[in-house]
C-alpha cells in the first residue's frame, strides 16, 4: 500500500499499465541516477514509446528545473511525457493511441 499522495497515483498508473498490457520501467533514484527522468518508462503494443512523470494530487505544475528540462529533451526527438497527478489523463492517451496509432501525444 502507498503511503504518499504520488505513492496512490503510482500504485493507481502501475495497475492500469498491467490491465492494458504495457511494458513499464521505474528508473531507480540515487547518487548516480540522471536527475529529471520521468517516474516511468513505458511501451505499449504497436511500438508506441511514452513517459510519466506522476506528482501528488493538485501538484501537477510542480516540475522540477530537471524535470522541464528531461521533458523538454524527449519531446524535441518527438517523444510523449504526461505529467500527470491523477489517472484520466493517462486513460486518455491510451484511448488516443488505441483508436489511433499514429497519435502524437504531448
């Protein structure tokens, strides 16, 4: 069980990726890690590459300086980060991409 607000939302990303049979990676922070990268790494069937940052209820426009500049890195080669701090939007994306596969994201 999630002890933190971010916590709930991970725990509530990790089972909608499982349901939908998304591959997905939570890089692991540390001294040694790169600082900003997203709090998840995912791929979804038909070869469709996307990020998640997650951030506790109502702290959606909380990036870090690190973080904007992570994000701003993937999307210039065309990349998807959601920025996220509750589950709709996330369903959103997969919607978009399930019923078109060549959807762009954000």
């Amino acid at each position: 069980m999630a002890s933190t607000p971010e916590g709930r939302v991970k725990d509530a990303v990790k089972k909608i990726l499982k349901a939908q049979g998304i591959w997905y990676y939570m890089p692991v922070a540390g001294p040694f890690a790169r600082h900003g990268i997203p709090d998840f790494s995912c791929m979804a069937p038909g070869n469709k590459a996307f990020f998640i940052e997650t951030k506790a209820p109502g702290k959606v426009n909380s990036t870090t300086d690190n973080q904007k500049a992570v994000h701003a890195e993937i999307r210039a080669v065309g990349g998807t980060v959601l920025v996220i701090d509750n589950v709709e939007p996330l369903k959103e994306y997969l919607d978009a991409i399930r019923t078109n596969p060549s959807h762009e994201g954000r």
